[in-house]
C-alpha cells in the first residue's frame, strides 16, 4: 500500500510525510488483506488513505484509516485519538468524551479518520475527524459560542456530520450535510459566519458563476481557531461540480493538471471562501482510482 500512495503523490510532485507512510505500513499489515484497499467509506474507490491538493500552498493534506476492516467502528475515535495524544497534539478532554457519548450504542459508518498536514517529511499537524451519528444534534457537541451561533442560520434540513479537531492549531471545525438548494440559500448562514461576500466571490472565481453548483450535493463546514474568525468551506463532488468538462478543474488547481487518470480517481473539491470575500482558494482530494487495483 505504501508504494501506491508513493506513485500518487510522486505523481502530484509531492513527497509522503513519514507520518503517513508508516499509516500506510500498518494499515498494510491488516489481518483481512484482500479487503483493506477497497473497504473504506473514506473515498469512492474504497482504497483507505486520500491525499488533498490545493492551489495555494505547499502543504500536503492527507486523511487516512486508523486502522484496518478488522476493528469495529466504535474503537476507532478512541484509537485516533490515542495517536494525537502520542504525538503530543491530544483532543481537549471535554470535546473527546462529547464526542464519544454521541456515539455511543448508535449505527456508526466509519467512526473516526486520522488527518495530517505536513510539508515533505516534517512531522504532521494531526487532525481528528470524528464521526456524528445520525440523531444527534447539534447542542449534544460543545462548540465555541462563534460557530454555534453561526449554524442557528443554516438552512431547514442541514445535518451535522462531523467534526474536525486539529490541537496544534487550536482550530475546531464541524461539517454539515445540506439539503438540496439553490447556492443563494446559503446568505443567512454566510452572512453570520462573517462571509456576506462570500457568494460574490464564487460568482467570481468559479466557471460559470455561483449557478455551477446549482442543484448538486453540497457540504459546508465552518472552523474557528486561535484567530477567532470563522473559517468557511464548501464541498462537492469532482465529478459532479465539471461532469462535462473535468480539465476544468485541472485548471483550477495545477497540481493535478499533469496526474494520469489511470491511476487517481478525484474526490472531493474545497472551495474555501476568503472571508474578506475577495477570492475562494480550492482544494481537490485524490485517492486511488478503481482502474489501478491489483487483480
């Protein structure tokens, strides 16, 4: 498994951290080997790890399971965030037991991913994904005041998710399922996390405006950390947001422009709003593409 995701990232000019090379060694020793590179609801080809790209810097993203199919869901927020602790990145307390009273004796689909940043082999800033069950609602998670206040103005319908803990950065982030809309929908809940500007900005950066992700499958997620200010994202799928015109988005984030589709499948596209509402960066996921599983 190492070796596939050193031709991924070789391919996207960028190097595997060690942190996430040595994930990739031990997911690889999985007790059920025929499974491990396809079981996983972490991508759509099921391979387990998904590395993200973005236009703006170096930083190589990655996401990856903790641990193989063997291990039930409900283990795996406690095994992720035994993996920050180790590193000296630990979860607050406070948030780690909400998070796993919320999911406790529910239906789980993954439980918890492991996430890092890192630049070449630095050590990663590690960031727990935590899984929010269906039924549970937003005031069974304690969210700072900032994005609790911001959510009360999501649109009828819009579902909690997730969550995304990165210690080293202090930063907080919940992840919402939203209903199908029209991207206007979205001003009262922009408007209160400090992004007014931010549809304008889409209408600008985006091919053919704001209307591009008119009556697609959309998620958001809303951040805050050390600086306060509530960080903004959409996300959609790569293949539904240029069904038409893939090198549309190839254009938007150069890293992938030379990437063989052979041997990626593209995921998820992050559309990061600047909240002076002058821009929106963007971000692509990539895993392993179907076509390149072994046989």
């Amino acid at each position: 498994m190492r070796r596939e995701l050193e031709k991924i990232a070789g391919a996207l000019g960028r190097t595997v951290p060690l942190d996430l090379a040595a994930a990739a060694v031990e997911l690889g020793q999985s007790a059920w080997p025929e499974m491990v590179e396809r079981w996983s609801r972490l991508t759509p080809t099921g391979f387990p790890i998904e590395l993200t790209v973005t236009d703006a810097d170096p930083i190589l993203r990655w996401t990856t399971e903790i641990a193989g199919p063997e291990i039930v869901d409900a283990h795996r927020l406690g095994l992720v965030a035994m993996r920050l602790a180790s590193a000296g990145q630990p979860v607050p307390p406070p948030l780690l037991e909400a998070l796993q009273a919320a999911q406790q004796g529910r239906d789980l689909r993954y439980g918890a991913w492991l996430g890092g940043r890192a630049i070449d082999d630095a050590q990663s800033r590690f960031k727990l994904y935590g899984e929010i069950p269906s039924g549970v609602s937003f005031h069974k998670i304690p969210l700072p005041p900032a994005l609790r206040e911001a959510i009360a103005h999501a649109p009828d319908g819009a579902l909690p998710r997730m969550i995304g803990v990165e210690p080293a950065r202090s930063r907080i982030e919940i992840y919402l399922r939203l209903p199908t809309l029209e991207p206007d929908d979205l001003r009262p809940l922009l408007s209160a996390a400090g992004h007014a500007h931010g549809l304008d900005a889409l209408e600008r950066r985006l091919p053919d405006g704001k209307r591009r992700l008119a009556g697609r499958r959309l998620g958001i997620s809303l951040a805050i950390g050390a600086a306060e200010s509530v960080e903004v994202a959409l996300f959609v799928s790569a293949r539904s947001l240029f069904p038409a015109a893939p090198e549309m988005l190839r254009g938007l984030v150069p890293a992938i422009a030379s990437v063989p589709e052979s041997l990626v499948r593209l995921t998820l596209v992050t559309l990061g709003l600047d909240p002076e509402g002058d821009g929106v960066s963007f971000a692509v996921g990539v895993t392993r593409s179907v076509a390149h599983f072994r046989v």
